[in-house]
C-alpha cells in the first residue's frame, strides 16, 4: 500500500517487513512454548485438583471433630470455651487463606469449579 502510493521509503518498507517477520517468529515461538509447557501445566492440575479433594475431605473431618469438642456439650465453663473459640477462629481463618490460595489456582488453571464444594 506505501509502496504504491509512493509514501514510504525504502528503509521503511525494510522496517515494516522486519516488524512482520519478528511477529511471525514470535508467534511461532508462543506456539512451541505452550506445546512444551502444556504437560507441565497439566500436572499442575491435576496437582491442584488433588489438593482442593484433600482440602474438602480435611474440612468434612475438622467439621465432624468440631461438634465433638467440649465446649460444644457445654461441658466447659463460659471463659474456658471462649478461649476454645478463640482457637477454633484461628483454625476457621488457616482453612479461609487455603481457600482463597486454592481457589486462586483452580481459576489459575480454568477450573473455577473445582473449589466451589468446599466454599459451601
């Protein structure tokens, strides 16, 4: 099109062919990375998935232990399951951040699904 209008000059046209050719290269280059990483990714996954099935059967357990616990029955006094509580707040907010951390790579890797068991 420059070239017909007599716009460009030839070293613009050079640059012009160059900034092409890099764009194919690049692509290409995008296209063999991803084919070389994509085993990797995939045991990611898989990885991932493996944990968040782990996670959901550690909370399924830490809620059955929960209502096996003292202050549960009201076996203990009002100060001594308040601090109870307090350790249990602490436990809840560790399974929050692995959540959140799990949650973010199973959208990571396109499986925003996978978490949403464990978020009920």
């Amino acid at each position: 099109m420059f070239h017909e209008h007599q716009i460009a000059k030839d070293s613009q046209l050079k640059q012009i062919k160059r900034l092409f050719d890099d764009w194919t290269g690049l692509k290409k280059l995008a296209k063999d990375i991803r084919k070389e990483i994509s085993p990797l990714i995939s045991n990611e996954n898989e990885k991932t998935t493996n944990m968040i099935k782990k996670f959901e059967e550690d909370l399924r357990v830490y809620t059955n232990e929960l209502k096996k616990r003292d202050f549960y029955y009201y076996k203990t006094g009002v100060s001594e399951s308040k601090k109870k509580l307090t350790l249990v707040g602490e436990e809840i907010a560790e399974f929050d951040q692995k959540l959140i951390d799990y949650g973010y790579n199973a959208q990571k890797f396109g499986n925003p699904d996978l978490i949403t068991n464990s978020i009920k």
